[in-house]
C-alpha cells in the first residue's frame, strides 16, 4: 500500500519529479538479464476452497452472503477449533476505526458510519457448529469443531451472514463514486510454525495475512453499475434490473471487487494477459492502462511472469493512494489528472509491483512489513530506471536519501505496531527500506541481484515466506546479506 499521499507528501513528491523530468532523460531501453535462470515452484499443499453467493442491496448498501469454505488442516497438529477475521467489524465502532485521528475526516467526510459483519449460523454438514466472536475490535471468529481435525484432513463449514458497508472512503467502504469491497468476508486466519496468527484489523500498514485459496463467487448486482474484481468473469447473466456474474479466482489470497455507476474501462492486453482500468476520468483512461501493461512487462522482466491472466487498475474513492489485492489495485480517483500523472504512474507500478511481493508471495505484513513494502518500493525504483533510464533512478535514490537523512531514522525491521504513525512508519519501511535493497544490489552486482529475486519469486510462488527464508535464499549464495543491510537495523 502506498502510504499517505497527502498533499505535503505531494507537494514534496511533485518538485522532486518536476527536477527528476526537467533534468533527467527520456526513454531508455530495457537492461539484459544475464544470467537469470527459471524454476519450478515447490510443491504446493492443499488449499481452501471459498464459494460464495453475494447479493448487493444498493439502498442500503448491504451485502447478503452465503458460503462455503473447504478448509484443509495444512498443520502437523490436530485441531478442535479454526478461526477466521472477520474485518468488517474493525468498522463497527468510532473508536475501532483503523485510522488515525487526523485522517477520520477524510476516511469519514460525512461524519462516522459504521460498518459490520451480522454472522447468521455457522454449519457442518447442516449442524450447528459452536462459535463466538473476540478479538481486540471484536474481528476475530472463532469456530469450535464438531469432530478432531487431522494433519491432511479438510472440513466444509457453511456460513450465512450479511455485511454493512460503511460511508467511508478507505479500503472498505462507499463515497460519492464508488463501492470499495474489500476485506469483506470470513477468511481463514494462518496457521503457520508460530500457530494461529490472530491480529486485529491495525491502523498503520497493511493489516493482512492469509494463506493462498481457490474463489468461486456469484455476485447480484443492479445492472446500473459496471464491476472489477479479483478473478476472472466466466458467466454473465442479466435483465433489466439486475446482473448476476460469476467470477473465478485460482490460487489467490484474497478476493476483492470495486463497483461503479461512473466506470470508463479501457482494455489492452500483453503476452495473453487481459489489462484492464477502471477510470473515473475519461481524460486519463489510456494513460493508466499504458502504465498498467509497462508496469506488468517491466515487473515480468524483471522478477519472472506474471502467473494469472487478468490484471485490472481500479480509480477508486480511496484517500490514502493506493492498495494492492490479488489481481486487482485500487488507486485513489483524485490522482487521475495531468498535473499528478507521475504520482499516478509512481502508485500504479507500486501497487503492480505487489503482485509479486504479497499476491503471489505472502507474509504477514503486521510482523515483517519491510519484507513486501520495501522489496515494493524498489521494485517500483526500478520500474523508472526501466522505462525511463539511469538519470531517473538516480535521482529517485538520492531523493529517497535526502528524506531518511532528514527524518528520525529508526529500525526498518519492526512490526507495523510499534511505529509511531503512518508517515513514520513510512519513511522507514518504504523509504530507507528501499535503500537497504539498493545496497544490496550494488554489493552483489546485477546478475546476482535479479537471479536471486526471480529465484526467490519463483521459489515460493503462492506461499507465505519469512524473513528467515528470505535471508536462507541469500546466504545459500554466499551473500552474508544481514552485514549488508545492518546499518538499516
């Protein structure tokens, strides 16, 4: 996610790219890779399964939900109980809110709505399962199982439950030109070597951490608004009134859909991938799908093919810049003019960048954010050397330099939660994250450098990793890159 886009961070931004372009040079062609080899990912263990059927009341802005989860025990423990986030409670209460104080105007610009999930029953095979809801915001379910679970071993839980959508202007919620759904529904919390990891819904950062799942959602919407969302539409069925898509979205950690009265899409493809944007602005409609389709080329280039077939840039009522969700991104609608085309195209191929580093490369982003957002704002660095040159990246870096000399440097390898604020938190996992990457680039060469990330991209394509695996991949090259980056520690 790209972190307060404010209009001092704009500010700030848009004279560095006024020198970056007055100064800097025009289009550059593209560096060889040599060296770079491919690989087969490891083997993949069992994943869940979601099918839903969705109905959106427009009136009340509610969404009426069945599901279905197939969950599988990937541990090497028997379980009585799962647990699931339920992140649309984070929105419940003022005070649970997941932003900070002096952006609830902006999250809120018609004053607090709250919004919830109305969990109806939890079943197995038609029997009530026991469960309650905890957690910090109350965003936590917990469901007791009928019988043991073993290693291996799957379980179908269905679930009824309906969702209100909240008047704000954040990742969740609807403003005066779109409906952002996202973070909506029961996703199976992770269960990895530390157990269940069951954070809340935080306000600094990207709150998320979820396994890999397989989609199959039908969504009934009026037929006044047009839809992008994770997957691929395989079904269309409409009358006057109302249209019922049918969506499928494979090997995907989350599911999410943007709709819109206003949508101007425009489509482009590249290598068989279907590019699309949602626009607000006519005007800029082929400027974000030109950066949509070099951002998938450059980043496919760079770091190994883009796995899916479908790839959409959604405009969006989003006040803090942009998010990234599988096969999707939302940028704030307010970008899309020709005054901010570089802070467009700068949120666009970082959002993009994120479908390597957390679509298809997982972590948990409360604990390790560095290990997404950092390698994220580099590989957006070098989406401008790409396309626009050496000058440019080199002036990228140094502007990135500049703002860690003068802000209070801290450690970039803390959790989300122990950051004062969002600017903060910022400045030291993008910005001097970033640099620590470039260091590490510039110590080990190129070839070593982009062998080693396609490598890793690879490696763990559909996976969650860690920071030990990622510092694994480098030390088996006979890169010591913990002496590397301590200096950003």
């Amino acid at each position: 996610m790209v972190i307060n886009f404010n209009k001092k961070v704009r500010k700030i931004l848009s004279i560095v790219v006024a020198l970056t372009i007055l100064i800097g040079g025009g289009i550059y062609t593209q560096r060889s890779k040599k060296g770079v080899q491919t690989f087969s990912p490891s083997q993949e263990k069992g994943i869940n399964r979601y099918s839903m059927d969705v109905v959106f009341d427009d009136e009340s802005k509610r969404l009426m939900c069945n599901q279905n989860v197939e969950y599988i025990n990937n541990t090497e423990n028997t379980l009585d109980k799962v647990y699931f986030h339920i992140y649309p409670n984070a929105f419940s209460k003022k005070e649970y809110a997941p932003f900070e104080k002096e952006e609830m105007k902006q999250a809120y610009p018609n004053g607090f709505n709250e919004g919830y999930i109305d969990l109806k029953n939890v079943l197995n095979n038609d029997k009530k399962l026991e469960y309650k809801i905890e957690g910090d915001k109350n965003d936590l379910l917990e469901i007791k199982l009928a019988k043991q679970l073993k290693p291996g071993e799957k379980i179908s839980i269905d679930m009824k439950y309906n969702v209100k959508i909240p008047n704000s202007e954040g990742r969740f919620g609807y403003g005066k030109n779109t409906v952002n759904v996202t973070n909506w529904f029961p996703i199976a919390c992770v269960n990895d070597d530390r157990g269940w990891n069951l954070k809340s819904y935080e306000t600094v950062g990207d709150p998320f951490y979820s396994d890999t799942g397989d989609f199959y959602v039908k969504i009934l919407i009026p037929t006044k608004y047009k839809m992008g969302c994770t997957g691929n539409v395989v079904n269309e069925k409409r009358d006057r009134e109302k249209v019922l898509y049918e969506v499928e979205a494979k090997k995907v950690r989350d599911f999410a859909f943007v709709l819109s009265t206003k949508f101007d899409i425009n489509r482009d493809s590249y290598k068989g991938i279907s590019i699309n944007t949602y626009n607000l602005n006519d005007k800029m409609s082929e400027d974000a799908t030109g950066i949509a389709k070099d951002s998938i080329r450059i980043f496919s280039d760079l770091f190994g093919k883009y796995p899916y077939d479908t790839y959409s840039v959604v405009a969006s009522d989003f006040f803090i810049g942009g998010m990234e969700y599988p096969m999707l991104v939302m940028i704030d609608q307010s970008l899309y003019t020709q005054k901010d085309k570089f802070l467009l195209e700068y949120v666009i191929a970082h959002e993009t960048a994120h479908q390597w580093w957390y679509s298809v490369i997982g972590n948990d982003e409360i604990s390790e954010p560095w290990l997404d957002e950092a390698l994220t704002e580099y590989s957006t660095v070098l989406y401008f050397e790409e396309k626009y040159g050496k000058d440019i990246y080199e002036k990228l870096i140094k502007t990135m330099e500049i703002q860690t000399k003068h802000h209070l440097s801290e450690n970039i390898f803390k959790p989300t939660t122990k950051y004062k604020n969002s600017i903060d938190y910022s400045l030291n996992v993008y910005t001097k994250g970033a640099l620590a990457f470039d260091a590490v680039r510039k110590e080990v060469g190129d070839d070593v450098f982009f062998s080693t990330l396609k490598e890793y991209f690879n490696k763990y394509q559909y996976q969650n990793v860690n920071a030990a695996k990622f510092v694994e991949l480098w030390n088996s090259k006979g890169i010591d890159i913990d002496k590397i980056i301590r200096e950003y520690k």
